[in-house]
C-alpha cells in the first residue's frame, strides 16, 4: 500500500509562483513513476509532469519552461515547481505513483489562478 497526500495549492494571480508537494508513505520503491496530474472544469484529466530514475523528467508541452519536478527519494517527496502560473493551470492537481500495476492517486490539491 501506497499513500500519497499532496499539498501547497491555493490561489494565484497571474504570473505568480506555487510549489505543490507530495508526501508518499508505504511500500515505495525508488525505482517507481511519480507523476503530477491535473483536472480542470469540465476537462479530461492530463499529465502535467513524471519524473523516473531510467527516463528523467518528462513535461506537457503547456508547462515546459514555467514548471520544474522533482524528487527526495530519501524524504519519499516529489516536488511541482510552478512559475508564471495562467488561468489555464486552474486545476485540481494529483499526485500519482505507479510501479509496474500498482497505480496509487493522492486526493488532489486545488490550484486557483486568478486577479
């Protein structure tokens, strides 16, 4: 078992800063996927960022160049840096860790980006 709570969300103004953080806890394996996602209103949900050990970091093409993951292995935290933030980031944002078929999903923190 796998328990993933993120937390850091909140409301922005356009062009501003946050840094989202997802605590694991559990079985974790180092060699495991940790993934960002996002839900906007009345959207599909969509992979914001992963990080892995073999591949590095990999982004959405909306977020490259304003958002930076990362990860503690030694802390079993993964970090979402997020700089130059637009209304179109408005999302709940999940955390996801996945290792081989075990796929586990935090409850989501709530991103807000408005003036």
């Amino acid at each position: 078992q796998v328990q993933l709570v993120e937390s850091g969300g909140g409301l922005v103004q356009p062009g501003g800063s946050l840094r989202l953080s997802c605590a694991a806890s559990g079985s974790i394996l180092s060699s495991a996927t940790m993934s960002w996602y996002r839900r906007a209103p009345e959207k599909e949900r969509e992979l914001v960022a992963l990080i892995t050990s073999i591949h590095g970091t990999i982004y959405a093409d909306s977020v490259k160049g304003r958002f930076t993951i990362s990860r503690s292995n030694a802390r079993n935290t993964v970090l979402l840096q997020m700089n130059g933030l637009k209304p179109e980031d408005t999302a709940v944002y999940y955390c996801n860790y996945r290792s081989g078929t075990v796929n586990y999903w935090g409850k989501g923190t709530l991103v807000t980006v408005s003036s």
